[in-house]
C-alpha cells in the first residue's frame, strides 16, 4: 500500500520503507509512529491519503 501527502506528494511505500529516515522496508502504514511526518515538508500523518491506484 501507498500513501500520498496531499501537500507536497511524497508517496509512502509500505513495501519499500523510508530507509533515508529510519523506517525499514515492510513497515506499515499504522505501524508508523504517532509523530510521524512528511520528510519533505513536515506536516502529519493526517495529511495523507491511501493511494487510490493501490485499491484496484
């Protein structure tokens, strides 16, 4: 599953992590920590959306 920032597009991959920023490959989405944050722009994992080609 993927993951959109709605703000600046940072897409979060569960299957490739975000090793630049600690989060191996794998993790997923609710296994983020609570202050997670756009490494791109800094906003919240509120401001994110499932990526809607993912649920095809």
């Amino acid at each position: 599953m993927r993951y959109i920032c709605m703000i600046c597009g940072y897409v979060y991959d569960e299957d490739e992590g975000d090793l630049d920023n600690g989060i191996e490959p794998g993790t997923l989405w609710e296994d983020l920590p609570d202050d997670f944050e756009c490494p791109l722009c800094g906003v919240s994992k509120e401001d994110f959306e499932r990526d809607p080609e993912c649920d095809n």
